[in-house]
C-alpha cells in the first residue's frame, strides 16, 4: 500500500490506484466529463486536473498512477481557472439548447458550468447546429451538437458491449463520434441495447421519445389503452423523483398510470411466469433428446431469448449460433399477443381497438416490438414500449408526485404479482426462476427442500459470467400440464444440470466463443444472456446515471418485492395456469402457443 494525502486528507492504496479513485475513498469528489464508474480511463476531458506536488503540470486525476507517496490539492486558484477554461472552451463548442434539451437538469455539463460560476459564453458559442440530427435507430436518436468528445459512449459499445459500432474520427477541432463509413445510426451494426445513452453526460444521446403518441391515443375515446409494466422500472423510477435507488414504486406507479388515462395496467411477471413454462417446457423437450439420444442431436446449451438488444448481437455476430437460442419470445411480446386475443375475446373489445403499450427498462424494446416477427395475434402485438425516463416525464406532465400518490393493485384478469416474474430484472434472475420451476416440476419435491426460502442463490450476483452446476437427485411424476410431452422423467434422474448466467454483450462475446471452442460454456444445458450491464434494471431506458451500486441498490429492491409475494413460482401462477385452461389448451409447447407465443430468428 502507498500512502497518499489529498487536500490534508491521508490514505493508503494499492500502487497503480488514480488519483480520482484514491479521492473517491476519501469522499472528496474531482469533477470529470469522462471518467464513468463502470468505464476504463481515458483522460480525454482534462477537467479533472489537480496539482501533483513536485510535478510542474496540472495532472489528470483520472489517469495519474499513484506510485509512490505523493501529495495532492485538488482545489486552488490555478485548478478553478483550468476546469473553468475547459469548460468555457467546451461550451464554445456546444449547441444545445438546455430548455428543450431531454437532460436539462440531469446534465453533467450543465452541472459542471454551474458549478464554476459559468454565467457567459466568454468565447461565444455556435447559432446554429453543425450537425444533422440522426433519428434512423428505431430506439436512440443521435444529436452530435451536444456531443463533448469524451467518448464515454464509445467505449461502453467498444469496451462493455463488445459492437464498436461508434468510433472517434480525426483528431483536434474535427474530432467527431461518428459510425462506420458515418452511415446513420439505424444503418450500422448497433443493437438498440442504450448502454451508450446511459453513460453520456449530456444530452447527445437519447432514447426515440413516443410519449406525444400516447398521450394522442390516451385521449382518444375510441381506444382501449392497457399497458403491461416490466420487473425492472418499478424498482428505478423513484430515482426521477429524487427518491434513493432501489425504492421500490410498484403500487403507487400502478395509481400514477391510471391517473394518466390507461383503461389497465397488468404486471409484465405474468408472461415472464408464461416465458418460463414455455422455455422450461423447451428445455426439458431438448434435454429428453440429448439425454436419451434421439435424433436429431438438439441444439443445446439453449440460451435465452428475452433481451431484444441481446438477440440483435447474436444476429448480427454469431448468426451459426442462431439455432441455440429458445424460441420462446419474451415476456414483452407473448403478453402483446395475449393481450390482442385472449385478453380482447375475454373483454368483448376489437382488437383493433386496443392499444397495447409496455412500460421497459429498455429502448431495445422499440426496436423489438417493431420487428416483422411480433405480429402473431394477427396486429402488431405491442404498439408502444415507452422507458422509464418516458414514463417519468408523463408522470411529471400530468402534475403528479409519484412518491405520494396512493398503492392500487394490477388490473385483472393478470393481477396476481409473482416473485419469479419480478426476479427477470436482475441479471441470473431469468436463470433462477426456470430453475424454480424445473426444480419443482421434475423432481416433484419443493424448491424449498434444497435452497432455503426458493433463493437460488448461486446464480445470483454481478460477475460478468458465472457458471453453476443444479444437481437432479430424484425425479417424480410429470405433472398433468407436461403430460402431452413425457411419460416420466426417469431419463433426469441424477442428472446435473449445468447453467451459465452472462450480463453485457461484451460478456456474451466470451460464452459464445467459449462454447464455439468446446470450452466449458459448451457443456452447459441453459444459459441466460442479457444484453445490458446488471440485466434490465440496468437498462438504456432506467434514470441517468447507472453505476454498479445503483444497480445493486435497483436489485436489492428486485429480491425484495420477490420475497414479500405469496406467489414466487411461475408455475404456481394462478393466471398463467388459467390461460392453459381456458385459452392454451394444449399446454406448454403446444401448437397454440406454438402460433402465439414462439418465433424464429434469421441471419
Ligand atoms: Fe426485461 Fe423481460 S426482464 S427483458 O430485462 O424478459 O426490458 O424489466 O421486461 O420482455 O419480464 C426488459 C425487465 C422485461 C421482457 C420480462
């Protein structure tokens, strides 16, 4: 350990640590543009320079390497007159206006010209936009006027994400963020997941904004608006109203969307719970081929299908591995499809007539329910996926102070909440809830005889990939629901099933060239891929900023709400067994679902 003194402070750290994180121990903040908790340094930005005793140069705190014992200011008259040139020269280069900009007051330049005193343009700034704004991607809008070059949203698609469909070009006052051959957003290899927008500190990118369409056809009387709310908002949108990450706001959300004009509001778990009996049911059908050799050899390991940035990655740059993929759709488009039939015939409306809209985590999901594939109810199947952001500022529009508003339950006939459902949002959630009923429908014990409280704990967590080995040690009888599939499960019995969990595509890059090489990845039966940085609470469209301990407080609040419900099996669903009965006859992996609930993915 090095001991260091910062602004009189001391500490001790590890030899190699910067400056910043020495700072950061001690609970001083250094202003930065383009240090980010979850990035590599780049020392681009030159806002974060302090005074290094001994050394001639203000130094970058971001990349400086503490070696030996050094003594550090990180505030004096020379220091507040760099940072505030930076900034001004930045400004000089910085069309935005901040009254129509999506990040007013939620913007680190902004933030930071505050901070110092900026109250002039002092070498003036551009009158009109250089750049044309790219609206190509289904789900982010790119406007480059607003951009300050500190390529945090490089490399998060470089570094995080492993696409690298943004790069920098030129150097000096030409240097620009630009896309291969400078083609528009919507034209390169980009896979919608937002990460990029999550780490920009202004407002250069942001999500495809749909709330002007909802509100026009909430005020249409026509319509019959319902929207179905994903696992991972719930515990995030407190954050946009000034609450502490990881405050969960589900019942208050559910009264805040009524009040907005939505004829319902149904909870998302319920067709995450259908997403687990029809993936289960998939895997225990590839797990009968491979275990009693039948042919054709199934494509295992089976990976999950429900992030849509996840499924682009994996078109675009493993498409040979296609057939691995479940063909389940994901919890978002089954329940548009269950929405425009079932729901429609049940409630005696034209499916015409109703708009089906879903509250995501996620701008990915634009991009997803826009896709040819999702039209199986015989309309499109989901209308709009609007983000939390989106959510919060219509909530914010509608005069409403979300924190305050009252509890109200999820609209039937999907009302009951579940705890699998919920656990979909954090990454090796997904994993643990097919594995909840896996566990219980083969071996026809309880989840609870071999982990306390039904908590797959192995599973969960926040390294990047993790491999876990669920032993089979005796099967039972197969329930009535898998009966048209199996006449016992005898060909499981002492079986070990090997599952992987992998969160960030940069991660999934290293599971699929691991199970391509034979590695230990190639062994597995089940793997769950999310495309984003934690899984869907750590999405594009969750409140700005993200770091590792958002997301971990965002997950706290997720294993909670899974803790406090009465159902925390998907199969024990009263609703998802009711549509079996009433709607999907032939049971899980049937023809009906089948038509409704699966589709196929193309290079
Ligand atoms: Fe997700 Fe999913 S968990 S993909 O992260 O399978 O976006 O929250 O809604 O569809 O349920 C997102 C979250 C979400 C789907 C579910």
């Amino acid at each position: 350990l090095v001991p260091v003194t910062i602004d009189g402070l001391e500490v001790e750290v590890p030899a190699g640590t910067t400056i910043l994180a020495a700072a950061r121990r001690l609970g001083l903040r250094i202003p930065s543009l383009c240090a980010h908790p979850d990035l590599r340094a780049a020392g681009v930005c030159r806002v974060c320079m302090v005074e290094v005793k001994g050394q001639r140069t203000l130094q970058p705190a971001c990349t400086f390497p503490i070696e030996r014992p050094i003594e550090i200011t990180t505030s004096s008259p020379a220091i507040r007159k760099a940072r505030r040139h930076v900034i001004d020269l930045l400004l000089a280069n910085h069309y935005g206006d901040c009254n129509t900009c999506k990040r007013n007051n939620n913007c680190e330049l902004q933030a930071l010209a505050h901070e110092y005193g900026v109250d002039s343009f002092r070498f003036g700034t551009p009158s009109a936009p250089k750049h044309a704004i790219d609206r190509s991607s289904p789900s982010i809008v790119r406007d480059m006027n607003k951009c300050v070059l500190c390529r945090r949203c490089v490399r998060t698609c470089l570094e995080n994400q492993d696409v690298a469909c943004l790069a920098i070009q030129d150097r000096g006052a030409k240097s620009k963020v630009t896309t291969f051959g400078d083609k528009p957003l919507g034209a390169v290899a980009c896979i919608n997941c937002g990460q990029c927008l999550n780490r920009c500190p202004t407002g250069a990118l942001t999500e495809v904004d749909q709330t002007d369409d909802l509100w026009s056809v909430l005020d249409d009387p026509t319509k019959h608006v319902v929207i179905q709310t994903a696992p991972a908002p719930r515990a995030a949108i407190g954050e946009g109203f000034g609450l502490e990450p990881g405050t969960p706001m589900t019942f208050q959300m559910n009264t805040a969307i009524k009040r907005l004009g939505f004829d319902a509001v149904f909870d998302t778990n319920f067709s995450a719970d259908l997403t687990i009996l029809e993936e289960g049911t998939e895997l225990l059908l590839r797990l009968h081929q491979a275990l009693t050799g039948k042919d054709p050899a199934p494509a295992l390991p089976q990976l999950t299908s429900c992030s849509p940035g996840w499924i682009k990655y994996i078109e675009h740059f493993y498409p040979d591995q296609l057939p691995l993929l479940s063909s389940a759709k994901s919890p978002q488009q089954m329940f548009g499809a269950v929405i425009k039939t079932y729901y429609a015939k049940l409630k005696g409306i034209d499916p015409r007539d109703i708009v089906s809209v879903a509250l995501m985590p996620c701008v990915a999901k634009k991009f997803e329910c826009s896709r040819p594939e999702m039209n199986d109810s015989g309309f499109r199947d989901v209308d709009y996926a609007v983000t939390t952001r989106e959510l919060t500022k219509m909530i914010r529009e509608a005069g409403l102070n979300l924190p305050q508003l009252p509890k109200s339950d999820f609209d039937d006939p999907f009302e009951t909440p579940s705890g699998s459902g919920v656990i979909f949002a954090a990454t090796g959630g997904v994993m643990e809830a097919a594995l909840r009923t896996v566990i219980e429908i083969v071996t026809g014990k309880k989840v609870e005889d071999f982990y306390d409280h039904a908590d797959i704990v192995p599973v969960r967590g926040f390294e990047g990939v993790r491999l876990v080995e669920i032993p089979i040690p005796e099967v039972g009888p197969v329930p009535d629901l898998l009966q048209r599939h199996f006449s016992d499960f005898e060909w499981l019995k002492g079986a070990t099933l090997r599952v992987g969990v992998a969160h960030g595509t940069g991660n999934a890059r290293k599971v699929l060239d691991d199970i391509k090489a034979g590695g230990p990845f190639s062994t597995c039966h089940f793997i769950e891929l999310m495309a984003c940085s934690g899984g869907c609470l750590g999405g594009g469209g969750q409140p700005i900023p993200t770091s590792p301990e958002i997301r971990a407080k965002r997950a706290q609040a997720i294993y909670g709400e899974d803790a406090s419900y009465v159902v925390r099996k998907s199969h024990e669903n009263p609703q998802v067994l009711k549509i079996y009965n009433e709607f999907l006859e032939d049971g899980p992996c049937g023809h009906k679902s089948h038509d409704l609930l699966h589709t196929s993915y193309t290079p």
